[in-house]
C-alpha cells in the first residue's frame, strides 16, 4: 500500500511542479508590471521603463537579474535630492 500511495505522492508533485514551471513567466512579467512606478520613481521615466521592459520579457528579464546579482545595476538610480533648509 505504501508503494502506491509514494507513487501517487510523486505524480501529483510532478505535475505540480511542471504547472509552477509554466506559470513563471507569467507570474515574472506581472510582478514586473506591478513594479514599474517604483522604478521610475528610483530610476526616472527612460530608465525606469526601459528596466521593466526588460525584466517583464520572459526569460530576458530572468537573465538580466541573474547577471545583475554579480555586476549591479545596469541603469543607475537617478541622484537623491537634496533639500535645502530654510533659515527660521
């Protein structure tokens, strides 16, 4: 009995594992998506767009995080704004 209940166990693990498979692209492209004012407002409009663009492209935007772990960024953040104080 234990055989075939292992066996079960191993079919439904490897559809499941075959669906999560196809899904990625799709759950990659619209977190992506999802993310695009984050990265204007870190990058700027070009920037920012032209970063989501890429990182929503299936299997593009996978390649491009894994070579940005080791080299950063590919498109700097654009400068932080200083505010100046005014006098009281």
């Amino acid at each position: 009995m234990t055989g075939i209940l292992r066996r079960i166990i191993r079919a439904g693990a490897a559809r499941i594992g075959v669906k999560a498979a196809k899904s990625a692209p799709v759950v990659g492209m619209a977190l992506a998506v999802g993310l695009v004012s984050y990265e204007i407002k870190k990058k700027g409009l070009i920037k920012g767009l032209i970063n989501t663009t890429l990182d929503a492209t299936p299997f593009l935007g996978a390649t491009k995080n894994a070579i940005e772990i080791f080299t950063g960024d590919w498109f700097s953040d654009r400068p932080t704004r200083v505010h100046k104080r005014r006098p009281h």
